[in-house]
C-alpha cells in the first residue's frame, strides 16, 4: 500500500515535511497489522534559491525553515540528531539505513 503527498511548493522545513509524512503514514496505517517498518520516497528536488511559488499558493512558512535551519546547524555542531521536535520519535527500535 502506497500513499503520494504532493507538496503546494518545495520546502527545506522539516515541520512541514514532517506534517505531509505523518499525512500519509495515517492514510496507509491499519489498526491491528505488526508493522515492522515504513520507508519515505522523497523526489523532485530543486534548490533553495530556485524555488518557485504558485500564483495561487502561499509561500513557505519562513520562520519553519528558519527553525529548520538552527536545528540543523546545531547537530551539524553536537552530532547527528542531537536536537529534534518533539513530534519524532527519541529512540528508535530500528536502525535507517542512508542511501
């Protein structure tokens, strides 16, 4: 079973990530299945300063991505997910494996 989030306009921000993430898992999740695991596809990347907006669509939440930021640089200097939202999970049963 599969789920496909498609994202009003490119973002960095992981609370907005996260919101389309948790959106999806919820269409796909059964009650009583022993789920082992779940992967996230994620594509069409473009860079952050060639975003571009719908006419019709609001913009990126600047302060999430400003949030986003400060998160990141603080693991980048404490070591990887040293700082998270309270929204993830603290200790995984299970390892990922990075491509």
């Amino acid at each position: 079973m599969a789920a496909v989030r498609r994202l009003a306009c490119p973002t960095s921000s992981t609370v907005e990530l996260l919101r389309y993430t948790e959106s999806a898992r919820g269409a796909v999740y059964r009650f009583g299945y022993n789920y082992q695991k779940i992967g996230i596809i994620l594509s069409n990347f473009v860079p952050a300063d060639h975003r571009q907006q719908g006419i019709f669509v609001e913009g990126p939440n600047e302060r999430l991505l400003t949030l986003s930021g400060v998160i990141d640089r603080l693991n980048a200097r404490h070591g990887r997910d040293r700082v998270r939202l309270a929204s993830q999970s603290f200790t995984p049963d299970w390892g990922h494996r990075s491509c």
